[in-house]
C-alpha cells in the first residue's frame, strides 16, 4: 500500500507539472521547445504598416514586414546573389526577351493549398493590368504577357530586352506573390487577412501599435526556428532605442546618428554593420543656370574636399564614393575622371565660363549678377551636414550657396517638378544590380532622372546592357558608362552608406546583410 501511494503521488506531481506547462509554460519556449530561448523575436518599426496588397504596398518599414508572410519567385544571399526560392530554376533567351521560370512542387499557401504557376500568372497579370493601378506598375512595363503553360513552369515575355529582369521586376514589392483566392475573397481588407507562402503566417496587425505573426510549420524550406515575430511601432528614435537598452526590443532599426556612441562598451547590444549598395549624390540640373554650363559644374566638382567632409563628417555614416557605384559593386571602376579637390582650378573654370569677382565682395558674378545655387535636401542628417559642409566650400570660391531643407512630401513636390538647381539624394539599394542605380538615374528616360541629363551614348549603352545576360560584358559596358557620365560632371558622389541595426546580445544566429534580413534561423536567449 505504502508503494502505491507512492506512485499515486508521483502521477499527481506528473500531471500538475504537465497542467501547469499547458497552461503558462508555452510562451516562454521557441518553436523547437528549448526553454533556454524566448518564443517571440521582437523589432521596431518607425513607420505605420500601409498596405500588405503588392499591388499598393510601399515604404521600408511595410517591405521588410511583408517579405516574412510572402514570397518572390527569387531571393537574394547575404552577398545579392540572386538564388532560387518558390522558382528552383529559370533561364533567359539569348536577347533577354523570354524569362521561364521552374517552380518548386512543395510550396504551399498559409491554407494549405498548393502554390501552382497559374497563381504567379495571376499575380503579375494583375500587377500590370491599367486598371488595378499599382504603384509600381510602370517598373513592370516591359511585361507584354505572362504564361503558365503547366502548373510548374512560368513564362515571362518581354517587350523589350531586359537583361537585369529578376532584379529590377521580381525582387521588388509587386513580385511578392499573394493568394488569389484570398485577394479575391478579402479585397481593400487583404492587409488583415494576408495569405503568403513564406516562413511567418499573420496572426493579427493592430493599426497604430503592432503586427505579430506565427512560425509557418509547412514552410518548404523547414520551419523557422522561433515561433513568434512581433514587430512594435516606434515612431520615436530614442524610445526605441532605450527599448533596446532595456531588453524590450531585439532588433532596432531606427537608430539615431547622434547616439552611435551608446553601442560602444555595452554587452547588452552590439551595432551590426554592411555595405548598402546605394551612393549619396549630390545632382547639377544641367537645364537650369548655372549649371547648365559644363565649365561651371567642373568648377563646383573640384571646389569641394570629399576627403576631409568624409573624414569629419561622413565616418560614421558609410565608406567614400568616388563613382556612380560603390567600389564592391561588380560593375565598379575606379578609372574615371576623378574630382580632386583644387578651388584654384575652380576660379579659373568659373573664369572661363565669365564668373568672376568684379565688386570684390567674394562672390562671383557675371552681367551684374551674382551666382547663386540654391541645393535642396531632406531631413536626414548625413546629407544635411555633408552639404553644410559642402556650402562652406563653394562659398570660398565665390558661389552664393544656400539650402532648401525640406520634409520628404515638400522635396518630393519640387523634385518631381525638376524645381531644383541642384539637389542631394541618397539612394539606397540591397542589390548590387548597377541597372538599379545606373539606368534609373542617368538615362534619359529614368524615373530618378529630375536633372535635365541626356546623352543619347549613356542611353544606348544601357539598352546595350540590357540586351545581353553575360555578366562581363556588361561589366564592361557598365565601366564605359561610368566614365562617360563622370566626363559629363552631372551628379558628385559623395559616400556609399552603411546598412545598421542594433541587435541585442541575446540574439543568435544572425548574420546583418544589406541585401536581406533573414531571421529563419535566429532564436533568442532569455
């Protein structure tokens, strides 16, 4: 008797334990069980979520949300490569007008229902249709048709040769492929009811305060190794920043420039670095005086000392940039015309193009007028000093130097009207795909093209470019551009910035990658 008593109040014990592991315990382990680990991986987010639909959604902040619920055809590795994801496979015809893609057979939506080609067809047709209005339809403009001639093969047909297609048409917010049935059943509302194929599935999005989603135990490629991801909305840089500190955030974004030093010597949270793929560039409008006067645009170039702004100013920030690409771009050549800093050469530039200081008060001027260059820029504040710094230098060769700080809506207005003498933009990028920054920036025709730049040799070379996927050659057709647009002193590059995010130490498992924020592998000690 006494030994059954025993095992009675062993099963007892059992079963409480067992109780109250069902009833609390849960939480606190991740999505393989080990209690050492939390179940919840926890970021900011400075902005509010916009729109989950990829015909509408736009912004950093709703991107990097969305591509944990919904998959591209493609994917990028720590370094942009490109490398398969829903497509196993694809190839390109000779003149890069025809893309077939080959699709897993495993992939399955957030329902259970297999991924097939026709849902790709669906998605892009829909992308492209005029009246769907999507916010980037025009990126997808060189799609004259879209076929799924079984349920595992796509194929893309081009109206004009797109060498650099998967890049510049897949890997963007309209490529991420959404479920038919649930954008047909949810419409205007799908944001709350997103049905992707990738790693995390939505389980709530509360406007104003959060977005939670759930480990996809059938993800094609294993499930993640955390159960929960909850992205916090913190408008407030130094908020999110003592969340950081005080172990309530994981992951932190929106760092504040000016609090760099608080990384330093603390074992709570480390600042993980790597190269963005984009430049900061300072544009000439060539259309509008002065600087539609080449001499007065090499005068302006070799007035400025980029290395001393880069050394007391721009450290922080990024690496130099002494061309329209960052020097681990693959397309990158250092042999170009180069900028040095002479205000000598500068003078004697402005005096050819008949600047010079007749009244002795500093400033150049021609006609009885002085020089004045009015240069807009944003908020940030990197380019809000790097010109600062920049002003300081032209002055000193007789350039009456003022700046146009405005808020992004504002400077957006102007640039689009091509308002501008001159402007300052940062263009950020996670591929090391030139096309991005090249052509659509410096042809003619390119949407970030507010300069009044046209020369039709660039422009051929780019379509060149485009019509040919052999790597090398566009390499050097790329190097050949570079150098011509360097000759043509339209736009100064500055720095190539820095991709940051503050991590805490309990964070394990993760490699920082301007290309990619992967957390399929990424757990968190307690």
């Amino acid at each position: 008797m006494r030994r059954k008593r025993k095992l009675s109040l062993l099963a007892f014990l059992l079963i409480l334990a067992m109780g109250l592991t069902a009833c609390g315990g849960g939480g606190d382990t991740d999505a393989t069980g080990d209690d050492a680990y939390d179940d919840t991986i926890t970021i900011d987010l400075d902005t509010e979520i916009s729109n989950f639909d990829p015909a509408y959604l736009s912004g950093t902040s709703t991107s990097r949300v969305a591509c944990f619920m919904m998959d591209h055809l493609c994917y990028m590795d720590q370094d942009g490569n490109i490398i398969p994801r829903v497509a196993e496979s694809w190839e390109a015809n000779e003149d890069a007008t025809v893309w077939t893609f080959h699709l897993r057979d495993d992939v399955k939506w957030h329902d259970g229902t297999p991924l097939v080609a026709a849902d790709v067809k669906y998605n892009f047709d829909r992308i492209i249709d005029p009246e769907v209005a999507a916010l980037r339809a025009s990126d997808m403009a060189c799609i004259e048709s879209v076929e799924a001639p079984d349920d595992y093969t796509v194929v893309f047909n081009l109206n004009t040769p797109v060498a650099a297609f998967i890049t510049k048409c897949l890997l963007i917010n309209p490529g991420l492929l959404a479920q038919p049935a649930a954008l047909e059943e949810y419409g205007d509302s799908y944001t709350d009811h997103v049905v992707g194929t990738g790693p995390y599935k939505l389980v709530e999005w509360i406007p104003g305060e959060k977005v939670v989603m759930e480990a996809n135990p059938d993800f094609y490629l294993g499930e993640p190794a955390t159960k929960y991801i909850e992205f916090r909305l913190i408008p407030d840089s130094m908020t999110a920043l003592i969340e950081l500190e005080q172990g309530n955030l994981d992951f932190l974004f929106n760092i504040p420039s000016s609090e760099l030093a608080v990384f330093e010597n603390n074992e709570d949270i480390r600042l993980e670095r790597a190269r963005d793929f984009g430049v900061s560039w300072m544009f000439l409008n060539v259309e509008k005086e002065p600087c539609n006067d080449l001499n007065v645009r090499k005068a302006i170039a070799h007035a400025i000392d980029y290395e001393t702004i880069y050394e007391t100013i721009l450290v922080e920030y990024g690496v130099p940039a002494d061309s329209y690409l960052p020097d681990h771009n693959w397309a990158y050549t250092p042999d170009t015309v180069q900028y040095t800093y002479d205000p000598d050469l500068s003078r004697e530039l402005l005096a050819e193009a008949g600047w010079t200081d007749t009244d002795g008060d500093g400033l150049v001027d021609k006609n009885g007028e002085t020089m004045k260059l009015e240069i807009g820029c944003t908020s940030r504040e990197s380019d809000n000093r790097m010109l600062e710094a920049a002003q300081n230098y032209l002055r000193q060769v007789g350039i009456d130097v003022s700046m146009a700080l405005l808020e992004s809506a504002a400077f957006n207005d102007r640039l689009a009207a091509e308002d501008f003498q001159a402007y300052v933009l940062t263009i950020s990028q996670d591929s090391p795909e030139p096309a991005l920054l090249i052509d659509f920036a410096y042809t003619s025709y390119a949407g970030y093209n507010k300069f009044g730049y046209n020369n039709p040799e660039v422009d051929a070379l780019v379509l060149e470019a485009n019509s040919t996927a052999d790597q090398e050659t566009r390499k050097e057709l790329y190097i050949q551009i570079q150098q011509l647009i360097k000759e043509d002193y339209v736009s100064l590059p500055f720095y190539s910035k820095y991709s940051q995010v503050g991590v805490s130490s309990k964070v394990e498992g993760f490699t920082h990658s301007a290309a990619i924020f992967n957390l399929e592998n990424v757990r968190v000690k307690k």
